[in-house]
C-alpha cells in the first residue's frame, strides 16, 4: 500500500514523531517530510515554528505532530513542525 493515501490513524492523530526533510520548496512555501518509519507527510511554512517566513532545508532532522487526511489533498501532514539539528 502506498504510505502517501489517505489511511485513517486515530491511533497516531497528534503523535509526536521525528523524520528528515525530503524537500522543500521555499517559494511555495511547502514540501515533504519523510518519517522516520519511512511515511512521506506533506509540511506547509505555517506549521514550521520559529519567527517569520519559516523554512526548511534537505536532509535537516525535524520533530512534528502527526495530522492524518486533511491537508495537501487528503494525505496525512506534519503541525508543530521544530529543526532539531
């Protein structure tokens, strides 16, 4: 199964979880994290902590809370999106 679709995880909904920035696109304002457990979540600048137009950067670990199926068309997302490293 595709870890991108839309699969209902009340058991991870507001979960604390870590990854790696996949990609992302700054003039857009959004990108991927990877999970540690290999899932791709969509992440958009407004749920990046931090002061002013956030942003992230390939390859930097982040710590964020799990979203399951309401942004970037129904795929689940990253909130309360911190750099750790």
């Amino acid at each position: 199964m595709d870890k991108d679709l839309d699969v209902r995880r009340p058991d991870l909904d507001g979960v604390e979880r870590f990854g790696t920035v996949r990609w992302f696109k700054q003039e857009k304002g959004y990108g991927r994290i990877t999970a540690d457990d290999g899932e791709v979540l969509f992440v958009h600048f407004s749920d990046i902590k931090g002061a002013g137009y956030r942003v992230l950067d390939e390859g930097q670990r982040v710590r964020f809370v799990w979203r399951g199926g309401v942004a970037d068309h129904g795929r689940h997302h990253a909130e309360d999106v911190h750099i750790i490293d």
